[in-house]
C-alpha cells in the first residue's frame, strides 16, 4: 500500500470515530467501544475494498456486508454517512422515533444490507448473501464482522461449519477481537480463545492481522479473495474503544456513556489525530 | 371419495411442481424425507440445499438468499420452525420483511408416537403474533397445492404448516371452491350455527355438521386456510346470520384459530363462541387417532360445543 493510501485510510477512521462519537453523543446513547474497535476494519471495507456505489446502493452485483455486532451502528452509519450514502446530517436522527437511524443496524438504511441485533446470526445471512452470489454468477463477496464475545453464540458455529463444507470461498468473515464483552474480559466471562484453531478446524482460511493497521487489513482482503474452496476468517486484534485513551480497554464504554469532560477530551484527541494526518 | 394424502405430501408435491421459478431457492435441515422437499430437491438440485441439523442457520441462510432477491423457502417440523428458530424468523425473516417461507411440518398432536416434544400446538400463535406474518394452514392435498402456488406468488414472509398423517379430500368436491390468501372459504350453509375449522380440523368439521343435521341443527362450515390476515368479513357474516361459532383447531386453544376469532368476534360481533382444541397441555405419544379422541379434538366434540354454542344465544 502506497504512504499517502495508507495516510488517507487512516484518517478517515480518525474521521469515522470521530463521527461515530459525535452521532451518539446527539442521541444520548450508543455503543462506543465496539465502534470504535473496528473503525479501520470498516474504512478499508467501505474506502477501499468492497464493490459498492452510494449512488446505486442496490446494484444487483455489489458487494454484501452484514454487521452482526449490530450494536455498533454509530461506527456503520457513520462510515456510510462519510461514503456517501446519506448526508452525515441525517445522523442528528439517530436513535430519535421519527429516524431510519435506529439504535441496531437496519436494512432499510440506504447501503445496509442486513438488519441486526441479534447475536449470532449475521454470519449465517452473509453465508446466504454469499452462496446466492455463486449461484448467479454474481462475482461478488459477502462480509460478516462480528464481536468476539458474539462467537460465543452456537449458531456461529453452525454457520462456520457448514461455509466449510459448501466450501463458500466469497464469504469473508472478520472477527472484532478486543478481548473484551459487556460484561468484563472474555477471560473472565467465557473465553472463545484461540478463535483462529476453531476456524481452521471448521475448514476455514484464517489470517490473524493487527485490526488497526488498514495496510494489513486491505492485505488479508486481498489474500481472502484469492481462496479457491474456502471460506476466509479474519481475525482482527484490536482494543475496545481505540482511538481515545480513556476509552480504550475498559467495558465502561461498551454501551455506557462518557461524561461531559470526558466527552471534550475525547473529541480533542481525535482533532489531534485528524490534524496530524492531514496534509 | 378421492385418495387420502398427507398436507406435507401435498406441499412436497406442489412445491416440486410450481418450483421452476429461477428465483427460489429451497433448504431443509436433514429432514427432506419427512417435509418432503425432497420432491424439489430431486428435480431441482441446482436450487436446493441441505444445511444439516442446525435449523438457525437455515432461516439465516434463506434470509441472506431473500436480501439478494431470492424467494427462499426454509423447512423443519413446525415445532422447530416457530420455537426453536423463532427468533430467527422474528429479527432476520419478519422484522426486515424478508421474502422467506418458514414451512413447518408435522404440526399438532398427529405427529403421533413421537410425542409431545414433537407436537407443535402452540405455533399458529407464535408465528401469528408477529407483525408482518401470513400464517396458512391447508386442509388437504387440493388446498395444499392451491395454497402453495398462492404462497410462492406471494411476496413476504408466511408460515406454511402441514401434517403428518394422510387425510380425506375435502375441498375438491365444493363447488366454486379456490383458495386465496386472507380468505375464509364457506364448504357448507348452515344458520343455526358455524364452524369454523383448520388443517385437519376441517374435515372433523365436515363430520360434526352431519352428526348435527341428524338432530335437526343447521351447521355453517368454514375452512380458514389463512389464520393470519384473518377473513374478519366471512366470521361477521357467520356471527350474524347463524349467532353461533365453534373453531376447532390441532393446536392450544390459547393463540390459535379459535383466539383469532374470538379477536375478530370481539371487535365486532359478540356472539357465543366455543373453542375446540388442545386445552392448554403438551400432547403425549399415542396413535393419531387416539390423540386425537383422547384431546376432543373429534366431531363429536365439535358437535357437542356447537349444541352447547347455540344454548348460550
């Protein structure tokens, strides 16, 4: 990846969080640290990697994404908003009654393929998304992020067995690996760990890379499409809430709010981050 | 009268026969020899895929093949497809308005010696409690095969329940007879009383309006195939020209036909209404047709209810 590519991704995740923060600060409520544990994986998705076009969000051949972590909406509408799909004023809504923007991804939304909230299933509709492209000869790729705590789920395993064994080589899943649930760490709450061994075992391509790093992100995409007969795992290490120190590696923010200072601090980290990346 | 065939069968059969659309795609979760999709798993392998035992995955699957477009149909036994996966079929079938049929069979106490674990009776009203569902239940192979054609042209989610045992043709022989979706379908005039029946019940209550008609009682009977959207036209209709109602359902009585009436009936005509169906217990192994005398749900007990409907004018 060239340097001013890699500048650019950078600092549109820097862009998106900052948006995310902002989104849910209006609203009053939101997920922060999930959102922000995968900024970069949703930048490289949206600014680099996927076949999408804002201004034919349903094109027959597009590339299908399913956020089954369907919490982190903030990071998804905001990602969205920034790609064109709908004005990044729009995100005033979110979460209000009158709005599209509701607290859980939903399909309605120009540019979001899936509903979500459920834990567990987005892997499954991405499976369907997937074989559906194979069928018809689509050429396209299907992607599901999901939490790491959210693998915890039984039907995830359902779903990564039979990819395998349909050997679905368009699905590309990526898993959120920031070590941390609602509830507290995955160590200490029920630890899915080693998430690559399990795929692997499932009959799944699995490329561990750091989560935010969009160079090595873009890279296992590229490496993911060129699996023949398997269906590929990214397995992103990341830091709940990365971005903003306070944030960062705590379940105070998976769905809890900061506090007025808190909020200011955050909003000038990232200005600081924004400013260092542009030109 | 006409061969016996079981709903299922029917289903299979039409589904295989209706099925050459490009745009359905069919799953089953290891069962395709009991729902009997294998009868469109064998002419049409190219569109039909089995998941295994993980029903989850298949409504998901079928969620993610109707986001593209496809019009997927999912089947499982219908104590799998309104429990087991009910969530699934609620957030990713209904909740997005997703193109999914969720085909149930071996619905109801008739399952048989497999037992209670096996015997829905409480899907109608899991599955018609939620917004946006169709909920069809056909009484025989005619209405089968009509309801299946109207459900693959249909655009939605709909849940599709069938049976295990074969049962008697009935509707063929009704002149005028067809089969819409949201339309009750009058089989008999009656005006001392009306009886309002699905699936198997259908047929019991064909039997329970002559057991009445040898006591000199005038039985209206009405099969609602679609028990969501409910025909409130033709139960007005019946309250107020017989002044009596008796449903008689293979399901709880709680949540079913015989609630979806009584809805009706309270909204806009209020006249003596008796239930009949499973009464608020889980079945047990047993031959059919034992389970099925043993539960009341027979015409003499639907005729019973009617004698005690038209007592209460």
């Amino acid at each position: 990846m060239l340097t001013e590519e890699k500048r650019k991704l950078e600092l549109e995740a820097a862009n998106i969080r900052k948006t995310a923060l902002e989104t849910i600060h209006t609203a009053g409520s939101g997920h922060i640290g999930g959102s922000f544990s995968m900024a970069e994986i949703v930048t490289v998705l949206f600014f680099k990697a996927m076949n999408i076009d804002p201004k034919d969000p349903d094109k027959k051949d597009r590339d299908r994404l399913v956020l089954s972590k369907g919490h982190c909406s903030p990071v998804m509408y905001a990602t969205l908003a920034r790609r064109g799909f709908f004005p990044v004023e729009h995100l005033k809504t979110f979460r209000k009654i009158d709005s599209d923007l509701s607290g859980h991804v939903e399909i309605h939304v120009p540019g979001v393929d899936m509903s979500g909230g459920s834990l567990g299933q987005g892997l499954s509709v991405a499976l369907g998304m997937a074989m559906y492209g194979k069928c018809n000869n689509l050429g396209n790729y299907a992607y599901a992020i999901m939490g790491d705590g959210e693998i915890q789920e039984g039907q995830i395993w359902e779903a990564a067995m039979a990819a395998g064994f349909f050997k679905v080589n368009n699905l590309i899943g990526f898993v959120d690996n920031n070590q941390i649930q609602l509830d507290g760490r995955l160590t200490e709450v029920m630890d899915p760990n080693p998430i690559d061994e399990k795929f692997r075992a499932f009959g799944w391509n699995v490329i561990n890379v750091n989560g935010h790093d969009v160079e090595e992100i873009a890279d296992a995409i590229e490496e993911a499409k060129k699996s023949k007969d398997k269906p590929t795992m990214i397995v992103a290490h990341t830091v709940k809430g990365k971005g903003v120190s306070v944030f960062e590696d705590t379940n105070r923010f998976h769905g809890g709010q900061p506090t007025p200072e808190e909020y200011d601090l955050a909003i000038k980290e990232l200005d600081d981050q924004i400013a260092a990346l542009e030109v | 009268m006409g061969e016996k065939i079981a709903t299922r069968v029917a289903y299979g059969k039409a589904l295989a026969e209706f099925g050459g659309r490009e745009d359905i795609y069919v799953f089953d979760s290891d069962l395709k020899t009991c729902t009997m999709s294998m009868y469109f798993a064998d002419k049409y392998p190219e569109r039909f895929f089995n998941v295994g035992i993980a029903e989850a995955n298949m409504v998901n699957i079928g969620a993610g093949f109707a986001t593209c477009g496809a019009t997927s149909l999912v089947h499982t036994f219908a104590i799998f497809a309104a429990g087991r996966v009910y969530d699934q079929v609620r957030n990713d079938v209904c909740y997005p308005r997703l193109n999914v049929k969720v085909v149930g069979s071996h619905a109801g106490l008739t399952v048989g010696e497999d037992g209670a674990t096996h015997q829905a009776l409480e899907d109608i009203s899991l599955m018609r409690t939620i917004p946006g569902m169709t909920v069809i239940v056909p009484c025989d192979d005619n209405e089968t095969r009509l309801a299946t054609k109207a459900m693959l042209d249909f655009k939605g989610p709909c849940y599709f329940r069938t049976g295990r045992p074969a049962v008697d043709p009935v509707t063929d022989s009704i002149p005028g007879y067809k089969f819409e979706i949201g339309k009750g379908c009058q089989l008999k005039d009656g005006s001392d009383v009306t009886l309002i029946a699905c699936g198997l019940m259908v047929q019991e209550a064909l039997k329970a309006a002559d057991l009445l008609a040898a006591e000199g009682i005038s039985a209206r009977v009405i099969d609602m195939a679609t028990i969501k959207p409910i025909d409130r036209e033709i139960i007005v209709k019946a309250a107020k020209e017989t002044g009596a109602i008796v449903t008689a359902e293979e399901h709880n009585i709680i949540g079913g036909l015989g609630s979806a009436v009584a809805e009706v009936l309270t909204d806009e005509a209020l006249v003596p209404l008796q239930r009949v169906g499973v009464n608020d217990t889980f079945g047990h192994s047993g031959n059919p047709l034992e389970l099925l005398a043993h539960y009341g749900l027979t015409a003499e007990n639907i005729a019973c209810n009617a004698k005690k409907a038209i007592a209460r004018k």
